[in-house]
C-alpha cells in the first residue's frame, strides 16, 4: 500500500455523515464485521502459535477469543461512525479502549493467579501491536465502505441533477416549437387576409382548433405515430387551404408500427420545414411523402428551393435532432441528393 494512500485512510474526513447512519447504511459495516472478524483474527493469532510453539489445544480458546474481540472493535467502530466529533478520532478512541481493556483483563488474571499463556512481555508486545493492526484493519475496511457509499449517493446525485438539468433543456426545447409554427402561421393567414378574407377567416378558426389541439399535447414528451400523423394531416389541410393542390401529401406507415412512439411534433416539424422551405404551383406542386423502412420513418419532399429573405436557421431540425438525443440516445439521419430532401426518424417501441 502507498504511502500516500496510508495518509489518505488516516486523514479520511467523511464530511456527509454528520448524523447516525440508519439501519440499511450500518448493514454494510455489520457484514463486513461478520466476514472479516474470524479472517483477522486466524492472520493475527496464527503466527503466535507457530512462532512460540504454543500448545495447539491452546488454539480452540485463542481462536474464538480473538474473533469475538476484534467484531467488539468492529461494534465500537460502528458505534462511533456518524458521531461527528468522534469519528474523526475513532482509530484513536478504539485502540485506547481496547488497550484498557485487555489490560484490565490481564491484570485481573494475574490477580487471581489464574492460568494463563501470555506473559508480561507478552502482553505489551503482542498484544500492543495486535490491538493497533486490529483496529487499522478494521479502520481502512470502514472508511472503504464509507467511500463507496459516499460514491453511491454523490452518483444518485449527479444522476438526479443530470435528469433535472436534460428535463429542463428539453422542456426550453419543446417551447420553442409553438413559437416556431405560430410565426408561420401568421404569416400564412397575412397572406390569405390580401387574397380571400373569407379563406382567412376559415383559416382562422382551423388554426385555432389546430394550436389547441397541439397545446394539449404539449405536456407528453412524445406522441404515437398515429397521433402525430393526424396533427400533420390537420396542419396539410391549413396550408392546402392556400395553396390548394400545389401542395400533395401522401402518408403510408404500416398499421403495425401505428403504436409506436416519436418525440412530440417530430414528424409535423419535418412536415412544415417542407411547406416552408419549397415553392409550389399547381403545375410543379411540392410533394411530401411520409413513408417506413421498418422501423425508420422517412419523411421525403422534391425539392423546389423558395427564395427567401434570410438563410434558413435549421431550428427545427437541430431541435428535433436534440430531442431525439435526450429522449432516446439516438441521431436522425438527412439526406439531399440535389432533387429529393428526406429525413430519416426511429420509431420506439415502448
């Protein structure tokens, strides 16, 4: 063992346990205590014997004598970790107790001169130095228990601040979808209040219904296939409102896959990036298709690039990519061949 981790055991400062450790936490030490109790104590009193050529029948006292004393120093230890003041001190504490103990013990017996095979050297040698390596023993396995618990929580609580931290990110992630297609939306209807006010005002009233609907699901992380094939259906019928058969929509997910799950708004935001991003006429209309692979949903559009006043800012896909990452721990896949756009999602089973 390394000089610097032998400092490391013996300055150790345990500074989460300021109260008594609770029946689960002591469970540990107590286990340890009633595994390593006759270990120590066969390492400790085996050289003895062989060393001083003790009787062996000596042995069946010695033995069990020993392995009850060090489980003693094993409940004094436990007794004194998570006394705060005390604990710091515990090798200390335990090592002079047991002296006096033992000591005691000794005396009583040479009192009542009662048969006995340790000697006076005996004792202040062997005994001395057996009553520190117990407790050294016993110190360095507790304070390897108490890092290992102490690891335990602070990982329980780096997980609970990661899970707070990615709720968080992903909640600042989902609100930025409703601004996101509202804005469009406006943008729509202007358009329509110049062309036709009564489309407008239909348009209007669908949107409202629409952004209900979609406010309503806002509190789901993600959303079913199914689900989420009927808003884009909902929002197709808004925009066909404008531009009539300019704009073709064509959805074929096999039934089976219905029940699966995708993140909240992921195949719309796909969608309305299309309507977006693309020119339509009835003579060259825009063409979405949502179609599968297995279970990799594709959404694939022609593409017909619209001018536009400002580079696109790919918002959505990045939000969309991101979620996919927090929720799942998976990528989306974009591919763009000059004519077709299309973007590939993984439906989850849950």
């Amino acid at each position: 063992m390394s000089p610097d981790l032998i400092q490391f055991i013996f300055t150790y400062k345990i500074h989460t346990i300021s109260t008594r450790l609770t029946k689960e936490e002591r469970w540990p030490l107590f286990r340890a205590a009633l595994t390593t109790s006759p270990l120590i104590a066969m390492l400790l009193v085996t050289p003895v014997f062989l060393v001083r050529n003790v009787n062996i029948s000596h042995m069946w006292l010695a033995f069990p004598g020993a392995t009850v004393g060090i489980f003693m120093a094993w409940l004094f230890h436990i007794l004194l970790i998570g006394r705060t003041r005390l604990h710091k001190t515990r090798f200390f504490i335990s090592t002079f107790f047991m002296i006096s103990v033992t000591s005691i013990t000794y005396l009583v017996s040479r009192r009542h001169n009662m048969n006995i095979f340790i000697s006076e050297t005996s004792f202040f040698l062997y005994r001395v130095v057996n009553i520190i390596a117990v407790n050294s023993m016993v110190y360095i396995i507790s304070v390897v228990i108490l890092l290992n618990r102490t690891k335990k929580k602070l990982d329980i609580e780096n997980e609970h601040l990661k899970f707070a931290n990615l709720q968080s990110r992903y909640e600042l992630l989902v609100n930025q979808l409703n601004p996101h297609f509202l804005f469009n939306a406006i943008g729509t209807a202007k358009a329509l209040i110049r062309k036709d006010p009564a489309i407008a005002d239909e348009y209007l009233v669908k949107l409202s219904s629409f952004l209900r609907l979609g406010l309503e699901n806002k509190r789901f992380d993600t959303i079913t296939v199914a689900e989420e094939l009927a808003l884009c259906k909902d929002y197709i019928s808004l925009q066909q409102m404008r531009f009539d058969t300019a704009l073709q929509f064509d959805a074929q997910i096999d039934k089976k896959f219905s029940d699966y799950y995708v993140p909240y708004f992921a195949i719309l935001i796909l969608v309305e990036n299309a309507v977006k991003h693309n020119a339509m006429t009835e003579e060259e209309p825009l063409r979405i298709a949502v179609t599968n692979n297995d279970t990799m949903l594709q959404v694939t559009n022609n593409i017909q690039p619209r001018f536009l006043l400002e580079a696109s800012s790919r918002t959505g896909l990045q939000n969309l990519e991101e979620r996919y990452r927090l929720l799942y721990n998976e990528t989306i896949t974009v591919d763009n061949d000059g004519e077709t756009f299309s973007v590939s999602i993984k439906m989850i089973r849950k």
